[in-house]
C-alpha cells in the first residue's frame, strides 16, 4: 500500500480558500442552511487561532495515533489534518512534537476530536490548532486506521477535500461541491450585515423583519 496515493485527491482550490478566510465561521454556517459545525468541544487552543483549508481526514482508534503520525508524513501544504479521535479524551492524540512537524510541512492546522497536551507551549504558537480538551496522558502507536476517507468528527461528516474553516466559536465543514455557492452567499450575508450595523447606528432599532416574523408565529407585533 502507498500510503502518499492516500493525498492524491480533489481539494477546494486556493482561490476559495482565501476567499474563505475572509468570513467568520459563523457566517459560513449560516449561509449554509445552518449546519456543518462542529460539536462545540472541538475548540481553538486559543482564542485567536484561525484555520481554514481543505480536510485531510484521519480516523483512528481511541488512544491511538498510528495513523496521525502517517497522514502528518504525507499530507500536502496547506491540507488541515481532521481527526475522528472518537471523542475520547482520557489521553492525548498529540502535542508539541506533532505540531512542530505539521508546521515544519505547513500543513493548515490540526482539527482533532480527542484530546492534545503541551497545552502551554502550543497555545502561545502561531500553528492552529482545534481539539477537544487536554489530557497529559500520551497515546498508543499500533492500532489500524484510516486515511482519506469519509469520517464523523464532532458529530460532522467531513470528507477528503472539504473546505474547514475554524476560529473561537468553532469549526465549520462546508461540503468542497457547496463551497462556490456557500461562498457567494456568504459575501451578500456581510453585506446585509453591514447595512443593518448602519441602520442601528442610525437609532433604527427595530429590524424591518421582526413584526412580520411576529405574525408568522401568531403573536402582536411591536408598537411602531
């Protein structure tokens, strides 16, 4: 088996990738039909940590990194590591060794549904990193997984080439065959955004959809 043919699929293009860093991953979610994020334990290691790039995706076993340790040796630059680590928290999957090797391949970060450790140095580095606690305990290295597949991660199915983009409210996963529609969606949703932060600031208080949200739902509207 050639563990690098395991890299050789279709990715969101760069030009969507950088498109992508312009919006918050809530935005990206919302113009998505409010789905693809994350179970909110996949957390950044801190606050200010972005990622966003196309999903490399890793299932091991719980307590296992055998096969974190294969995709970290041949994913591509700019790919974002997404571990279905099965939740499992009672040891780390990785820590600073880990994360200095996919920074020193520029790799786009890490997503991890389990655990990470080396807390204090990782958290003041520049590389991304999205886990779902902390635990000192290490990890075994010699149980079978898989590489390049479709998993579940966060309650999410991610799959090879999907476009991930994470900051501190958390993860999203935008389906690579959704991301150009996503995309220009969310660029008219900042848009109207923007207006209505114009509107407030105006004194325009009330938003223009709410009384007839209120009648949808059989209630009186506000007073005008």
């Amino acid at each position: 088996m050639s563990y690098r043919k395991t890299a050789e699929f279709d990715r969101v293009t760069p030009e969507q990738i950088e498109r992508a860093r312009l919006f918050q991953a809530a935005i990206l979610c919302d113009v998505a039909g409010r789905r693809g994020t994350l179970d909110a334990r996949v957390r950044a290691l801190h606050p200010e940590m972005k990622v966003c790039g196309p999903a490399f995706t890793v299932e091991v076993r719980p307590g296992d990194n055998l096969m974190f340790h294969v995709a970290l040796a041949v994913a591509k630059p700019g790919d974002v590591l997404v571990v279905d680590g099965k939740a499992d928290t009672t040891c780390a999957l990785f820590g600073e060794l880990m994360v200095t090797q996919g920074a020193a391949a520029k790799l786009g970060g890490f997503v991890v549904d389990a655990a990470s450790r080396d807390s204090e140095t990782l958290m003041h580095g520049k590389f991304p990193i999205f886990a779902a606690g902390t635990n000192p305990c290490g990890p075994t290295k010699g149980l079978p997984g898989r590489l390049s597949g479709p998993i579940s991660a966060g309650g999410v199915a991610v799959h090879p080439g999907d476009l991930i983009v994470g900051d501190v409210d958390g993860v999203v996963v935008i389906p690579r065959a959704d991301v150009e529609a996503v995309l220009t969606a969310a660029e008219a949703k900042v848009a109207a955004e923007q207006q209505r932060l114009a509107e407030i600031a105006r004194g325009e208080l009330v938003s223009p959809w709410l009384n007839d949200a209120l009648k949808q739902a059989g209630l009186a509207p506000l007073d005008a």
